[in-house]
C-alpha cells in the first residue's frame, strides 16, 4: 500500500481523509514497513466501512490488518444506536470470539522439557483437535440453551474450572441479554458433538515459556516471571458461531436495502442496531460468545486434568486473562468530551481496557487488561498491558496477533507439514498435529513479523508490551 | 468448456472457483473446489448420497447457500462429499414466501418483498463418504462460503461460479 494516499497525523498515524460517500476518515495505526506491506484491499475496506451509518469517529485499523470479508481483519469500528448506527455481521466475522487465553503455571522451563514428548502426546489425545473431532459432551436442547446463555459461568457451574477463573474473563466469563432463541437450529446442530473442541486452521494450544520481560511491574502483577511455563489456548465458538454467521449475513445482505441501507460491499452485510434484525443478530451473536467462552473453559479444565496427571507440579494453573478477538460489544466511551453507549465491533482486534477501568478485576485494575497476542508455533506470542492512550487512539482496542504475509497455497508451495515439524523440533518445539499439510499451511513463515507487530501496537500507545512467550508444545488444529 | 476447479488465493483463506459448460456444472466443480480446500478429493469415495437443496434471490447468493448447505452437512454428518449433481432453476411463483425466523414479528416484516420472482432454486445429490481423519488427512475446516469475490457469470462458451470460504 502506498504511503502517499494518508495524511501523517504521528509516527504511527496514517489518516485516510473522508471522502464521496464516506462519514468519517479511516486510522491505520501501524509502522511505514507495516502499512507498506499492507494490501491495498485494506484501505478499500477500512473506506468501506467508513461509509456505514452511524459510525462514530472514525474506522480504524490495526498493525497486523489484512484482506477480510467486508471489515478487513484488524479493523475495529463503533457505532452510536441513536444516530442510526448499525450492527455488522460482517464486522464480526464467522468465528463469533474466537480468542485467546493464558493460564499461568508453577512450572519452569526445565520441567515441561524433562516430559515434553509425553506431556505434548497426553495433550494430543485429550483435547479434541482437527477437523471433524468431537468432545466428549453432548447437549441435549435445554442444556445447550443454558450453555448459551451462561458462557464461561454455565461451565463452571457444570465443574469445568472454578468461580475464580470467571473474573479473568471479558464481561466476567457471561456475554449478558444474549438469546438462545435467536439461534436456529442449525447452528445448534452443529455444536452439538462440538463442546471442548479446538476447532482447526490458525486455532491451538500451545505450553509456552516466558522469554523475555519488558515491563517488570505489569508482569508481576499479571503473575508472569522469565523462565516460567504458562499455556495458550487459541479457539472460538466452533460450528455454532460459524453457523449464525453465515445466516445473519445472508438475512442482512437481503433485508439491507428495506432499511434503507446502501452497503458498499455485501461482505459488510449490517441492520440497524434498534432494528428487530439488528437486535436479533446481537442476541445471537452475544449466545455465540457465550458458547466461545463456554469452550474455552472446558478446554482448560482439560488441560488442568492432562496437566494434574503429567506434571502435577504445574500447581491449580490460574487463569490470567481471556480476550475475544471478534466480537461487537455494548461498551461507554468518551467522544467529543460527552460519553455514549457505542456499540464497538472488533474483527481480529484486541479489546484493550487501560489501568483503572472499573470492568477489570481488582487484582488487575493497576496495570491495565491483559492483552493476549497469538503467535503461529515457531513465531512468539505476546502478552501486552491496556492503556490510556489507547481509549483516544481507538476506542481501547489493540491487534490480535501476526496477520498472514501469504496465502495457504502459498506456504504450501513453499513448505512441507514434516519439514516445518522437523525444523522446529531442532529448535526444541515439539508440534502435534493431525494433518501434515495444515502445519504447512500455518508455517511460521506464512505469518508477519509478530515482533513488528507488536512493537508498533506498543510505539503507537496501543498497548504496552509486557512479556514475550516461546512455544515449547504446539497443539495444531 | 471443460468442467473443472481451481483455487484462488485470498489473504488469510481460500477462493474456490468452479466452471464449466452449464451454470450447475459450474456450481458442481466450485463444489469440488470446496472439498479440495479439506482434502484430496481423488481420495473420497462416493458411497453415500446426501439431497441437498437450497433457494436464493439472484445466482450469487445462490451459490453462497450451496456452499453453505455443505458446509453445514459435512459438519453435522461428519462427512466429505466429491461427487455432486446439481440442477439450477426459477424457484416457483407462489403468493409469498414463509417469513424467516428473523422476520417473523417483526414489523419490518410487512415490508418484505414477498413475490418469489426472480428467486432461483438449486436442487442436489452430494454423495461422498464419513470423514476419516486417519486417511483423508484434513487440513482444515471450512466455516462457511462468504460473499468476497463472489461471482456467477457466463464466461466465454461456458459459465463461471466463484467465492472465498473463511477457514
């Protein structure tokens, strides 16, 4: 992407100025390099969504931004319900909070070594990975509705984790006025065999150690020391999500021009927030979340019990924090000096609250909220802080991880599923998984510099680096 | 035109593009495209048979929702499909059309177009075999057909029928 066409408001501001039929400027935050290597389709998405009603500010793009559907992944947009504003299922995506969460350790580096090939078979065998898997839980009807309805908090409540682990979760663990029977059947079909699975692609588990510290206060306020073990988990709402996806996009797209809605690009398929539709999709949306959390809960209790068994010195694994990545939420934010209930869409963005905000945990409120970046098996991941800053840069929003440099076919030609395992493996991480060309597909090779990423979120006042975490096991999708 | 598919590339997932000498050829071979994403397809066999059908207002929606009708069976049937069958027409003229589970209620309802004209309907036999991850090998899984790069159209002496799936 060319430079030229964005006024520089800073470093690591590129504004797109408002123009035809556009409501407000597109912000790409990101480094020269990084907006150079840029598609040009991002700017012609990140523009797009300038143009949809009731959008406040401006669209914004994260560093690790590429080609989406509609939104480009990296894009974070609000929207004001009483200035006409619209609800996007295109702004959410397919995998309704796909996200991350990181679960803290008593382990050192030496001890996951010491067991690595049986402690990365017993994880292997005991979480569901790859396609067509299945849990071992199966919801009948009114189970599946609580289950939607209650999240993280539903499972919990069902023995998987602890009360504790609710208060490091976004919105504590529940998605609230979500609506079981906004879901159709279909979607509700596919999860059925689909609880405690991770789902395939760029989804994962991963047993990291924590390389390097950046900021020593925030760390030991996150419970993060050099050396240590954590674990990440990296999935979303599965075949439900998937499902209402696709249906509210289709529902959107037709019912789009009764509402008086001219959409630039169908991909962004939207209805107005305090329409029956609009309102019907975030009831929907909001029991997807639900399901996301649901299982990425069940999903550490798994690792807990595999973990128990392995390396029972891991101690009781305390949640840090679980973020979403795609996801529309209700939140209160300052503009122009007035704050208003904006509803806040983030397509492979990082919710990013900065110290103090009363919707963090207590034991968290001084540092900021925990923002988990994802690697790709050899690539680092990251664990940033929330700032200030980043409430004015972009409604408290930040990246989600590396953003693909190439196409699957791509790594494909480039990379076979044995050597990335066999390269890696020299470079003492163990990889799992049960296809050879999907390791192929997610070499780290095919991912942006993750580090590049990252340091301009963090120059930028995104969010502020933390700690860097190495992957030691790699549990594929 | 010779039936046949073909990847394309799109950023983080896969274009899938089918053509050949008729629009539903067109459509069977983006089918094939799509099985091709999850595996070889030369390694599925076709030892079952699973009716499929779907309806849309215009081509390209319509080839949204065939991909989509997949999707969503090889998902809950835990199946892979390489072999399709599939006949393209005007959906019936009928006085209107049952309201979705969106619709119903809701007073935008009473706006909807309620003719089917225009509409076109995709009636189908998929057949293919259980998934088994130990010999088809599967890469990845589809989450569903977007509209990105979706498009429908006649090309040269034959058809053409392509869109990007989110994996």
């Amino acid at each position: 992407m060319n430079p030229g066409a964005f006024e520089r408001r800073g470093p690591r501001e590129w504004v797109l100025p408002a123009s035809g039929a556009m409501h407000v400027p597109a912000v790409f935050v990101a480094d020269e390099a990084l907006l150079r290597a840029m598609d040009d389709k991002v700017r012609e998405q990140a523009a797009n969504v300038a143009m949809l009603p009731g959008i406040v500010r401006a669209s914004y793009v994260m560093p690790d931004a590429h080609w989406g559907y509609g939104f480009p992944i990296g894009g974070v947009a609000a929207f004001d319900a009483g200035a006409g504003g619209v609800v996007c299922a295109g702004g959410v995506g397919f995998d309704v909070s796909c996200g991350v969460r990181c679960l803290l350790t008593a382990l050192r580096r030496p001890d996951v070594m010491a067991v690595q090939h049986r402690l990365a078979d017993a994880l292997f065998e005991r979480i569901p990975a790859g396609v067509g898997s299945t849990g071992a839980i199966r919801l009948g009807a009114a189970d599946m509705d609580a289950m939607l309805a209650g999240g993280a908090r539903w499972a919990v409540r069902r023995g998987w984790g602890h009360e504790g682990d609710l208060e490091r979760v976004e919105d504590r663990g529940q998605a609230l006025h979500a609506k079981p029977g906004k879901v159709s059947e279909h979607a509700k079909r596919r999860q059925r065999e689909e609880m405690g699975t991770l789902g395939s692609g760029n989804h994962y588990l991963e047993v990291q150690e924590v390389a390097e510290i950046f900021d020593a206060r925030a760390a030991a306020g996150f419970g993060l020391e050099a050396g240590a073990v954590v674990v990440m988990i990296h999935c979303g709402s599965r075949g439900l999500g998937h499902q209402i996806g696709t249906e509210f996009l289709a529902e959107m797209a037709a019912a789009a021009p009764r509402y008086g809605i001219r959409l630039p690009d169908r991909e962004l398929a939207c209805a107005p927030i305090l329409s029956d539709l609009g309102q019907d999709y975030l009831g929907a949306m909001r029991a997807a979340i639900n399901c996301a959390l649901a299982n990425r809960q069940i999903l550490t209790a798994l690792v807990r019990q595999v973990f128990a068994d392995v390396l029972p010195q891991a101690g009781a694994m305390p949640l840090l924090y679980d973020v979403s990545h795609n996801t529309c939420k209700a939140e209160r934010h300052a503009v122009d000096g007035r704050e208003r209930e904006l509803y806040v869409h983030r397509k492979g963005a990082t919710r990013a609250l900065g110290p103090g905000h009363p919707d963090l945990p207590p034991a968290l409120r001084p540092f900021g909220q925990p923002v988990l970046i994802g690697g790709s098996m050899g690539t680092g991941s990251y664990v940033l802080a929330g700032t200030e800053r980043g409430e004015a840069l972009a409604f408290a929003s930040a990246c989600h991880g590396a953003g693909r440099a190439l196409s699957r076919h791509q790594a494909c030609r480039r990379w076979q599923g044995r050597q990335v395992i066999d390269e890696l493996a020299a470079r003492g991480i163990v990889v799992r998984c049960p296809s050879s060309r999907g390791v192929a597909e997610e070499a780290p090779g095919a991912y942006k510099d993750v580090d590049a990423v990252v340091d301009a979120a963090d120059a930028a006042g995104l969010a502020c680096k933390v700690a860097r975490l190495a992957p030691l096991v790699c549990i594929k999708g | 035109m010779q039936a046949g598919w073909e990847h394309f590339d799109h950023g983080a997932d896969i274009g899938v593009r089918g053509h050949g000498p008729t629009e539903s050829a067109a459509f069977e071979q983006a089918a094939m495209a799509l099985t091709a994403v999850i595996t070889d397809p030369g390694g599925v066999a076709a030892r079952q048979s699973v009716p499929l059908g779907c309806e849309a207002a215009d081509d390209e929606l319509l080839l949204a929702a065939w991909l989509n009708a997949l999707v969503f069976e090889m998902a809950v049937r835990r199946m892979l499909f390489a072999r399709f069958s599939v006949v393209i027409e005007d959906a019936p003229m009928r006085p209107g059309r049952a309201p979705s589970p969106w619709e119903t209620g809701s007073p935008a309802a009473t706006h909807v177009d309620t003719r089917a004209a225009g509409r076109r309907q995709l009636r189908a036999v998929a057949e293919g075999e259980p998934l088994d991850p130990a010999r088809h090998h599967p890469a990845v899984e589809v989450k569903g057909a977007t509209l990105t790069a979706l498009r429908v159209a006649r090309e040269g002496d034959g058809w053409l029928a392509q869109t990007v799936v989110d994996v």
